[in-house]
C-alpha cells in the first residue's frame, strides 16, 4: 500500500506524457524533437499519447510519422473534436505510467518543467501543477476574464481552483485514476483535479506564446467553458434566487403597507403607469434570469442522464520498429 508520505527517491516511475492535439499541424514535428529529447535525459521509460481531437487539417498524418519513427509514441484519434477536456479524458485513460503528465501541444507549457515536476513527485507530492507567473501572452481581455472567473468560482465552490493553473501538471497513477472514476459527462477537469484532492504543490512558469498556429479559444467558448465549470461545481446561482425573492416579496410588503396606508388618509390616486411598468419589467426581468439560470442546470442535468460517453475513438495507433500496421483499435 503506498502512503501520501511515501519515499520515492530511489523509484524508476514510468512517465506517461499526454498532449491532446487539434489543428496543430505546424508544430507537430517541433513538439516531438522538443519533448522526446527532455523525456530521454530523465533516463526513465516513458510513452507519449497523443490524442488527435477531430483535426480538420494533417495533424493525424504528422502525429503517425512520429508513432512510426517512435515506439512509445500512441496516438488516440478522437471520431470528432470533442473539446480539449474530453481528449484529455481519452488521453488520461490511455495512458499506463505510475506518473502522468498533461501538457498542451503548442510547446506553452514549458517541457523542461518536466524534470523539476519529477522531483517533486519523488518528494511525495501525488500532483504537481504549472502556476504561471504572468499572464503577459494573454490579451488584457482575457487577463481580467480569468482573474474574474477564479475569483468568482473560489468564492462558490467549497474546492478553489489555484488562479492560473492550467491542465499542465504531474500526476500520480492514484489521482489519475480517481479522476479516471469520476462519472460526470461536463468535464472541467480544473475543479474536478481540485476536487479529487491529494496532495499537491505548484511550480511557477512563464507561459511563452505559441510557436505556431493560433489558440482555438474565442470569448464565447471561454464564456461557456466558465459556465460548464460553475454549474458543475456550484449551486450557489440556483440558491441564490431564493434570497433575491425573498429580498423583493418584503421589499413589496413594505411598498404594499405603505400604499394601503395612504390610500387610508389621502384617498385613492390614481396615475400610477410609470412606477407600475418598472415594477412590472423588473419583476419579469428577475423572473426571466432565473428560468434561465435553473435552464442551464437543467440541461445539463438532461446531459448527464443521457449518460453519452465522453469521446469517441476512431483508432488507436501504436508502431513497432519497422512496423506499418495499426495496432488493435480498444
Ligand atoms: N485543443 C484540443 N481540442 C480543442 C481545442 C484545443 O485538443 O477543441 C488542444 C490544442 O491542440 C492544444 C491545447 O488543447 O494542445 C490548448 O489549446 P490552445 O493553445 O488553443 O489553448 P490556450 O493555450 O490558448 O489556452
Ligand atoms: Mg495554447
């Protein structure tokens, strides 16, 4: 039975790196000469899974010239684009190392964290995550998204995510497979890490920009990927309605004893439209936002029965030397 206090110091753990890859076509070559050279100087054995996530461009092609040249290069190819989240869940459980390592395939997150990673494993560390230092590489608009998006998300849910830490990190077969076991279809795999807990430390970075192509994340899908990741892991925007109906019935028993009593010493009196359309189009606007608000619960409450798999694969690829045929698709 191994402990969180264990002693790794003298273990040869097999590495499992895991990149999920879509539309990066230019810097496949660039990603393999980069990362297998830093796998190598660990003197570990080690596999890398790449996961082709539906790529409409060669990725697939570039990815099995490096399986061919490489027999510890695997490579996933997904049945569609099923989002970055679900390939690293594809990656994740194909993978078979004592430790796993997730990074992006653009080469952001620094391979040669890699080592340093690997030491604080052996130190007893289940999770090493990739903090990044500045967000300098980002636009100012997506500066102050995240930074609104941590703060908000750590104020609502019990498990805080660490602000500016990505999917880049170390994990230790125990995690990854109690990640592994979680049933939820919504995959935001920052919370559910959080969530699984053990223990973990951070290494700081600076995140590079890319080296090539350009990222696939527009504002709206960063806006839905921070509504996936609340509503998996908060209720607090569905509880709060109940205070905000409360705040307005007693705010309108006040306003009712009031017009009541008025109407007692000075009669009754009559114009009233416009005070009438506010608090008809601000009641209806309150009603509005939280149908829609327990709408976006409820679907995703419909997703998760459906019980859909997470992903889909097409084949799985993996090489011996001088081998060209496709190995048993799992
Ligand atoms: N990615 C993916 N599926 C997607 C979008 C992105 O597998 O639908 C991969 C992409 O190939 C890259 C990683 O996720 O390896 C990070 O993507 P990106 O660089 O676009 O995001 P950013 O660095 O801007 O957060
Ligand atoms: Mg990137």
């Amino acid at each position: 039975m191994k402990d969180a206090s264990v002693d790794r110091t003298n273990t040869r753990p097999v590495i499992s790196l895991v990149a999920p890859f879509y539309n990066e076509e230019p810097l496949i070559d660039r990603f393999f000469k980069t990362v297998i050279e830093i796998l190598q100087k660990t003197g570990l054995e080690w596999e890398i899974v790449c996961v082709d996530d539906g790529s409409s461009d060669r990725t697939l092609e570039r990815l099995l010239a490096g399986a061919r040249a490489n027999p510890a290069v695997k490579v996933l190819q997904l049945s569609r684009n099923f989002g970055k989240e679900a390939a690293l869940t594809a990656g994740m459980e194909a993978s078979a190392g004592d430790v796993v390592i997730l990074i992006d395939a653009d080469l952001q997150d620094p391979p040669e964290l890699i080592s340093r990673m690997l030491d604080k494993w052996r130190e007893g560390y289940d999770v090493v995550y990739g903090v990044r230092q500045s967000r300098d590489s980002d636009s100012l608009g997506k500066r102050i998204s995240a930074s609104g998006f941590y703060r908000i998300f750590n104020r609502l849910t019990p498990t805080p995510v660490p602000a500016n830490a990505g999917d880049f990190r170390l994990m230790d077969r125990r995690v990854v497979d109690r990640v592994r076991q979680l049933p939820e279809r919504t995959r935001f795999m920052k919370g559910l890490f959080a969530w699984v807990g053990f223990k973990s430390t951070a290494i700081a970075y600076d995140r590079p920009g890319r080296v090539a192509g350009q990222s696939a994340w527009s504002y709206w899908k960063l806006w839905n990927f921070a509504l996936d990741g609340l509503t998996s892991f908060s209720t607090m925007p569905l509880r709060v309605w109940t205070y905000v109906g409360l705040a307005v019935s007693l705010l309108s028993f006040l306003y009712a004893s009031f017009l009541i009593f008025r109407t007692l010493i000075v009669g009754v009196d009559l114009p009233g439209y416009a005070s009438l359309m506010v608090v008809i189009l601000f009641l209806g606007g309150i009603q509005l936002i939280s149908l829609g608000v327990i709408g976006e619960y409820l679907g995703r409450v419909f997703i998760e029965v459906k019980q859909r798999p997470v992903y889909l694969v097409d084949q799985v690829y993996q090489f011996d030397r001088g081998d060209a045929a496709p190995a048993d698709d799992s």
